[in-house]
C-alpha cells in the first residue's frame, strides 16, 4: 500500500478540509474570502487548511490580482478510487495463506 | 448512482473450500493462526474487544464487532485513516465450506457501526461520484 494514501487520507480525514473540498468539488473554483464567508472559521484557518489540500495535491491555486483562487485537483483523488481493486488484490492473496495453512492443519 | 458506489466501495471475497466450518474457524479465530495467513496480532474472539494486526507496512486497528462460530465473524479494520468492516461469513456446503469475506466502508448504512467515523466519507464519495461523472 503506497504513502499516496496515507497523505490523502489524513489529508480528507480533518471534517473541515473535507468540508473545503467537497466544497471545491461541488461549485468549482472560489476565493479564499468566498470560503470563508461559508466555512465558520477565520480566514487564516481556511488558508492553512487549503495550503495542507495543496501539499497533497488536491488543490491548485492561481493569483489573479489580489485574490487567489482554488481548484479542487480530481486526479489526486485516484488511489481512493483504486482502493477496491488494491484491497480485492491483498485479500486474494490471504486466502492464497490460508489455504495453504487448511492444508497443513489438523481436523 | 447510489447503488454504483456501494458497490464500488465493497470488496467481495468468496471461496469453496474442502474442509469443514469449523476448522476454518479456528483458522480465523486463533491468533497464532491467523498470523499464518493474514498477519501478527492479538486477536479474541469477544465482541467489542480491540486488537491490532501488524505487518511490515503498517498496523491495522480493530474492534470485534460479532461474533457467530462457525458462522459468522466481523470486525472493524481501520488503517491509513480509513475505516472499514470485515465480515467473514462460513456457509457449510456438502464438499465444505463457502467462505466469504466482504470488507465496505464508507456505506451510509453501515455509519453506526464505525467507531469514531463521523459520517464524512459518503457525503465525500458522493460528491466525487458526481464529479467524475461530469469529467468522463
């Protein structure tokens, strides 16, 4: 299981950057005042939580004049949606073992 | 839509296996068995109870949630920040046992029993489902 994961997961496991991002998702690009104005935190709040969504790649900036506005980045998502393939591999393989340990078991 | 990502967000293991129901328990149930096939642990087969599997990658947080034998076990498996439930289901058949495995999360239903879950996940898988089908 590649660090790609743990980084998203904790990175959507805080309610509030979750809350950014979905928010992101749903409307597209916002300012950060436009965030603010809905999220109920402070401005400095909403800014550092968008800078921890940037570091995982799930946002994308872009400076117009005095505003920065952001981007919800869909491919980040990618490892999420290939959790179920990667978890159907792992548990296929552990059937594999215990296979192999019903065979070497007593009745 | 919602029936697409319930799917999607299941895993589904299933396999006819020659030996009987309760061998199989054992297997599932006994820790220095477990650790043969799936990983270290310090797994008892009490519900509620918590325990951890260990691998190299990681540790898996859990917490019994039913326990049947030789029917049925499940038990919450968290890692990587993620919670999900891993039911493990023996139906005898007459050359064996069919065992199946479903491990889902993030099922809306399924919310009340993740401990510490705060329903976040299918509001989010939701919301990226609608997403991804208005980029394809």
């Amino acid at each position: 299981m590649p660090n790609a994961h743990d980084v998203l997961f904790r990175t959507l496991a805080d309610p509030t950057r979750r809350a950014l991002f979905e928010r992101l998702c749903r409307e597209g690009e916002k300012t950060v005042a436009a965030l603010t104005a809905r999220a109920g935190i402070s401005q400095p709040a909403v800014s550092k939580h968008l800078a921890v969504l940037k570091q995982a790649r799930l946002v994308r900036d872009r400076h117009e004049g005095r505003q920065t506005h952001y981007r919800a980045q869909l491919r980040a998502l990618a490892p999420l949606i290939d959790w179920t393939s990667q978890m159907a591999g792992f548990w296929q393989s552990r059937f594999d073992h215990l296979e192999d340990l019903l065979k070497r078991m007593d009745q | 839509m919602n029936e697409t990502s319930t799917e999607t967000l299941s895993v589904v293991v299933e396999r006819e296996l020659p030996h009987p129901p309760e061998k199989i328990w054992r297997a599932l149930t006994q820790p220095h068995l477990i650790e043969e096939w799936l990983m270290k642990n310090d797994f008892k087969p009490v519900v509620d109870q918590r325990f951890n599997l260990h691998a190299d990658w990681g540790t898996v947080d859990c917490q019994v949630l039913a326990v049947e034998p030789n029917k049925t076990l499940s038990y919450t498996w968290a890692a990587y920040g993620l919670e999900s439930v891993v039911t493990w289901t023996l139906t005898p058949t007459s050359t064996g046992t069919n065992l199946r495995m479903e491990q889902s999360g993030f099922r809306p239903d399924q919310q009340q029993a993740y401990q510490g879950a705060k329903g976040g996940w299918p509001r989010l898988f939701a919301a990226l489902e609608q997403v991804l089908a208005r980029t394809d």
